[in-house]
C-alpha cells in the first residue's frame, strides 16, 4: 500500500455551477422584484412641473399727447417786471382817492365825478408820459456819466489816496516823532531857559509922551 492508493479522485462539474449562475443572472436582469420605496422618499422626477406663466405681449410705445397749435399773433402771458424793486419811490404811489375826495354831504353828479376822475388819471398819465419821453433819455445819460465819473475817482483816485496814506502815515508819524524827540524839543527847552532871564518893565507912557513934545517944541 503507497501513499498514492489513498488519493481520491473527485470531479468537480464547474459547468453546471456556472450555467446555474447564468440563468440565475439572466432571470435578474429580466425580473428583479424590488418594493417600492416609501412616499417620503419617492422620485419627484416624473412628476410633471409646472411650466412658467407665459410672458405677457410686448405694449405699444406711448403715443405723444396733442399739443395745441399756437398761432403765430396770440401772444403769451408774461409776469410784469418790476421797474422798483427797492422801493425807493414808493411815496409816489398817488391814486385819485388819495386827492380827490367828496364827503356824504357835497355830492356832484355821478357823471361828473366819473369824468373828474377819469380826466384826473388820464391828464396824470399822459403828462407823465410825454415829460418821461422828452426828459427821460437825457437824464438817464446825465446819470449814467455822473455815476461813472464818480465811481471812476473812487476806484481810481480816492480809494488808493487812502490806501497809500493809511500805509505810508505810520512811517511818517514815526520820523516825525524821532525829530521832534531828538531835535525840536532840545532846542526849543534851550531857547527857553535862554529867554527866562529877559526881565521887561513898563514905564508911564503920559510922561514919556509929554518929554518927547517938549523936546519937539
């Protein structure tokens, strides 16, 4: 007996095991049975989604509004400018009440206050209008070169006089001063004390006056 009796043979079918693994494979790629998934936790995928609203049409451009058509004669509205605006004829400002007056007991006809008044504003305006016509151009010019003239010296004249006196006054004041400290004063103390010893005395005039007309006779 050798150790080579005691081997046994086995087969081992491998084809059998590998058709039953492929028909199993095949049966679960044809068939796989598999539970649902809970609600919670299910696909949204093919839940079909809501589809955005549709975008509304494009508006037409706003049309401009109508203008009015103006006429080439109507002339527009303007705010008056005022020929016064500091008031400084204010006092002026003269109306018919201010100078024509009845009192209830002296009353004229209604006609005749009426014409009174109306030839009061008439007569006032238009001999304004025509004086400021004949007076008014001259005299704005007469103005207007006075008024240049004398801003003219001012500006040119007066003010630099001023300027050059404020700056150069200082430096004179102090020259005059160191003469008069230094100079001045010295001598005029000198001729002071000089003159304080002159003694002056006065004798009768009525007898001098009658021994020069004796001598004279």
């Amino acid at each position: 007996m050798t150790a080579g009796d005691d081997w046994v043979e086995c087969r081992i079918d491998d084809d059998d095991d590998d058709d039953v693994d492929e028909g199993q494979h095949s049966a679960g790629k044809e068939q796989i049975n598999t539970p649902p998934p809970p609600p919670e936790f299910a696909c949204r995928s093919n839940s079909a989604l809501p589809s955005p609203p549709p975008s509304p049409p494009p508006s037409p451009p706003p049309s401009p509004a109508p203008t009015p058509p103006t006429t080439a004669g109507t002339p527009t509205p303007s705010c008056p400018v005022s020929r016064d605006p500091f008031g400084i004829n204010r006092h002026l400002k003269v109306e018919v009440s201010n100078v024509l007056a009845e009192p209830a007991s002296h009353r004229s006809l209604d006609r005749v206050w009426g014409l009174s008044l109306l030839g009061f504003e008439t007569t006032r305006v238009w001999t304004y209008r025509v004086l400021s016509l004949v007076l008014a151009v001259p005299m704005a010019l007469l103005a207007g070169i006075f008024l240049g003239l004398l801003a003219c010296l001012h500006i040119w004249c007066v003010v630099p006089c001023v300027q050059l006196s404020n700056t150069f006054i200082p430096c004179l004041h102090s020259v005059w001063m160191c003469a008069v400290n230094d100079y001045i004063s010295p001598l005029c103390s000198s001729f002071a004390v000089c003159c304080s010893q002159i003694a002056v005395s006065l004798s009768n005039n009525k007898d001098w006056s009658s021994a020069s007309h004796k001598e004279a006779v």
